[in-house]
C-alpha cells in the first residue's frame, strides 16, 4: 500500500559453498497467496488480487528476473513475511575477498 516501506537489505551467505551475495526485498503488502509463490516467477502470472486492480502490472518483472537471476548462477526464492508482507531473496555467486597484504 502506498506510504508503507521497502526493505532493501544485502548481505553475505556462507553456506559452506562458494561464497554468495543475499539480496533481500521486502514489502508490507497483503503478500502471496502460500499455493501462489512458485507460480508468481511464471511470465504473465498475476496472483487474483493483482488481476483485479486497475494498475496490476504485466507479470513479467519477477519472470525477468528469475531468469537473469538464474543465468548468472543464482537462486530466487519467495515467502510471505511474518506479520504480512512479501520476501523476495536473491542469492548470487559472489567474488571471495581477500585481505590486504
């Protein structure tokens, strides 16, 4: 709804692998349908809510995303937020830092 955050927050992951960057997007909307969340990555899917409004968008910016995501080797994933809201989570292959000599 209009007047509430965003979230933005980036961060490393250690998950024993290589390591990785967390993007992490959240809002404090009405969030996703639970059954809605994979399908919400699909082009053109709009969950019912969105289909409704005026201005419900295309569904094509999280399909865009998860693809471009995907070809540089990441992962994007969705949850509803505790106390309302939706999560979307970014993770990235993220160069290894080193320290200064």
């Amino acid at each position: 709804p209009a007047g509430t955050p965003v979230t933005v927050t980036l961060g490393p992951v250690s998950d024993g692998d290589a390591p990785r960057a967390r993007l992490e997007v959240r809002d404090h909307g009405p969030g996703v349908p639970a059954d809605a969340l994979q399908d919400i990555f699909r082009p053109f899917y709009r969950v019912a809510d969105a289909r409704d409004r005026h201005s419900g968008g295309t569904g094509l910016g999280l399909a865009i995303t998860a693809q471009a995501v995907r070809r540089h080797s990441g992962r994007i994933s969705a949850e509803n937020a505790p106390g309302g809201g939706l999560i979307v989570r970014i993770e990235l292959p993220a160069a290894p830092t080193s320290s200064p000599p």
